[in-house]
C-alpha cells in the first residue's frame, strides 16, 4: 500500500501542477487539498509511532539526519502549498 502511495503521490502532483500552470480554478482547488492532505498524511504515516499497515515510521526505522531534513521539508513544502492555494481562493481570514 506504501508503495503505491509513493508511486501515485508524485503523479497527481504533476495533474495538479499542470492545472495550475494552465490557470485553472480546479488546479488551485486541488493544489490546497493536496497541500494540506500530503502534509497530514507524511506526519501520520512517517512521523507518528506506528498505527497500521500504512505506518513507516522513520523513528522505528532508524534512518538518518538526511532523511528527516527532507521529510520536513517536504511537509513543509506541503503545507505552504495548502496555504498558498487557501489564499488563492480567499480562504484565508487573516487579510
């Protein structure tokens, strides 16, 4: 299942990546989902101690400084992309 997470995540970065290149609306839409639903889903499956057949915690796998310097990253990444889309589409409050 892992696997294929890993396999389909990059696919649908690029179709939302596209769409928002293009200028869609639906772009900006899927691009805030995948945003913050990426962020959320690299902390359940590699941050936080194991909890199903989903769960690869890097925290019971041992890896290295490198490894969770660009897991944060792209959590981070993931969620300013949440975020850039919510103001895109004026769902941010704070303006």
């Amino acid at each position: 299942t892992l696997n294929v997470i890993g396999i389909l995540a990059p696919l649908v970065a690029l179709a939302v990546l596209i769409g928002v290149a293009r200028g869609w609306r639906s772009g900006t839409i899927a691009a805030t989902g995948f945003g913050f639903v990426t962020a959320l889903g690299l902390i359940a499956i590699h941050v936080l101690p194991s909890w199903s057949g989903i769960s690869d915690p890097y925290g019971e796998a041992n890896v290295d400084a490198a490894s969770w310097l660009s897991l944060i990253a792209l959590i981070v990444a993931s969620a300013a992309l949440g975020v850039a889309g919510s103001k895109d589409l004026g769902l941010d409050r704070s303006r």
